[in-house]
C-alpha cells in the first residue's frame, strides 16, 4: 500500500510529511512520518497543530 493510499490531505516540511489518516483506534488522527530513506520516524497526533509542530522540530540523523 502506498504512501497516498494510506494518507490524505498531505502537506511537507523538510524530509517529514503530515498528513490525516485513520489511527490506532480507528478515528481519524494527524500522523507526521520522516520521508529519509533509513530514518522510520513517525508520529500521531490528534491535532494538526501538535503534528506541524512535531514536524518542524524533527531533526533526521539520517542524511
């Protein structure tokens, strides 16, 4: 499954893309995911705010 099968609404900063989708619970969250190849880093939020917020402060050792 790809990256915009399973997001919506997708916006970028930096390496990380936020964006909705459904979560853990099946409501529907905020997940920011570091797009650098080796990284894996991601996070879900209820809010969008706390998810941009999230996204502009990662900082990928990745590089």
């Amino acid at each position: 499954m790809g990256i915009y099968q399973i997001f919506r609404e997708l916006r970028r900063v930096g390496h990380v893309t936020v964006g909705t989708a459904h979560g853990r619970r099946g409501q529907i969250a905020y997940v920011a995911a570091c797009a650098a190849e080796d990284c894996g880093w991601s996070a879900e939020y209820e809010e969008v705010s706390a998810a941009m917020v999230a996204a502009q402060g990662h900082r990928c050792r990745v590089r």
